[in-house]
C-alpha cells in the first residue's frame, strides 16, 4: 500500500467563456508537473478549488476512472494504483499482473479493462479484462502489437481502442465484449489514439495525426462522420467528455507547453482550461 498526502493548492482557471461558466460541471482529473515529477491533481469546475491527489517519486499518468469516486493512474514503472480524491490514499491494483497500463472502469464499477504489456515480446500489450477487485483476468484481445487506450461505450457492452504495430499502423478498433473480431473505425494509415465515447454513446472522440499534426476529432462508433475540431499548431490529444456531453478537455501544446484545453463538442470556443503555471495533460473528466 502506499498512501500519498492530500494537498491543496489554489490555481487560476480560465473558462471557455464566461457567460458558460456555469455550464460547466463536475471535476476534471490530470497530470502536472509538480517538484519534477508529474501528479495527478483534480480541479473542481464549481469551485475552482485545484488539489493534488498524489506525490512520490515516480511519474504517475493517464488518470481514468475508476470504481465510485477513485481515480485509476500508473505510474513510470508500469504499475497500477486506485487513489481515493477523498483522503489520497492510493493503492495498487493489479499487482499480479504487471507491468499493465491504461486501467479504467466500465460503466457500472463492476469489472476493470486494461493494457498488460507482454516482456516476452518487444512492443507488444494486449486488453484484459477483471472483475474490478482484480479478481478474474482474462485476455480480451489477442491480436499481435499494440492494444491500448481502451475506452467502455456507456452501456458497458463495447470497447473502443487504438491498436497498431509500428508508425503507419496505428488506427481506432471497437470490440465488443465476448466478441471475437474488432471492427476497424479508422483506416487513415497515420498515428490514431485516445478513444473516448460521449455520455450517450453517439460518438466518439479520438486523436488523429492524419493531418500532419496531431488533432481531436469525432465520429461515430461506425466509423464514419469524421471530424476535425481542433486546427492549431503543436500536440492536442487525450480527449475526454464533460458529464452532460457537451463539451471535450483535450491535452494542447499549441501555446508551447502542454495544457488542458475545452472545446464544445463542435469544436468551437477552445480556451485554456487549467492554467496551473507547469506542464498539464491527460483531462479525465467527471
């Protein structure tokens, strides 16, 4: 067990625009660099209250939703933690199974999706599936390279996720549970990443280098309606959906270093979300 202290920490904020402020609800979870490392703080939209949720040595990534309040991450050596925002305890979950990577929640807190990274094989992970105790692991992809970034549709019966092996090969999948054969959603031969489905399940978010530069789209779990919402110089990635659908936090460079940013879900209105003075990514949105 390891347990992390809770701190809080005020930090200025800016809204998409300040008639909508009150339109935007629940908290955004992230990572920042903090004291040389990066950490997971959440910033509450009602309040404007910034807490890091973390510390320690290692770098600590990728926040996602976990059972009830807690929050997943792992950590720069390829570990698991759960940290509860309530008194920042974090735990380790999944011992038995590391090195593992990009562990989330599905939708009724019952079973937990995540990335186990093979070592017999060099670039290699496949998707696994547990009950959310981390009791009953099983395989649920089983194809070569890389499958990662796994997101759950809203009604718990669909996976998204990004899949490749090698520059050129990298494109979004969904499979559904107890299926046997992804559907490819993308086919643009480039960089896709970061699927993430909206609240009612109409669409999905993701992030595509198709362009040249890596950007935020949507389109639908079909694969088709794609769309570009962001056009800016530098990363914007890691999309991930305010709670009423209307909105997209997204990692963005495009100021020189990396921030989290909102759009609306047409891509209009982008502003800096958290503006925290250090390095800040990875929105998971609540």
């Amino acid at each position: 067990m390891m347990c992390a202290a809770l701190c809080f920490v005020a930090s200025a904020w800016h809204s998409p625009r300040s008639s909508e402020v009150s339109s935007l609800q629940g908290v955004v979870t992230y990572s920042r660099l903090t004291a040389g490392t990066w950490q997971v703080w959440q910033f509450d939209l009602k309040t404007g209250v910034d807490r890091q949720l973390t510390t320690g040595l290692t770098d600590k990534r990728h926040p996602a939703k976990g059972p009830g309040a807690l929050i997943f991450y792992h950590n720069s050596n390829q570990e698991t933690f759960s940290v509860n925002p309530a008194n920042g305890e974090s735990l380790r979950v999944l011992e038995g199974l590391s090195p593992v990577r990009s562990a989330v929640a599905s939708p009724d807190g019952s079973q937990i999706i995540f990335s186990k990274i093979r070592t017999d094989i060099v670039d290699s992970s496949n998707l696994w599936i547990a009950r959310v105790d981390g009791a009953d692991p099983r395989p649920f992809t089983m194809d070569g390279g890389i499958q990662d970034q796994p997101s759950w549709s809203p009604n718990g019966r669909t996976v998204a996720y990004a899949a490749g092996h090698g520059y050129g090969t990298y494109e979004i999948y969904l499979l559904e549970i107890g299926g046997r054969v992804p559907t490819q959603l993308t086919k643009n031969k480039s960089y896709e990443s970061f699927p993430t489905w909206s609240p009612d399940g109409s669409t999905i978010a993701y992030s595509s280098e198709v362009t040249g530069d890596y950007e935020i789209w949507t389109m639908d779990p079909k694969g088709e309606s794609q769309r570009q919402l962001t056009q800016s110089p530098g990363l914007d990635s890691t999309p991930s959906w305010s709670p009423d659908g209307r909105w997209l936090a997204f990692t963005s460079r495009r100021s020189g270093e990396l921030e989290v940013w909102v759009c609306s879900s047409d891509g209009s209105g982008q502003r800096s979300l958290v503006a925290t003075g250090a390095p800040a990514c990875d929105p998971c949105w609540q």
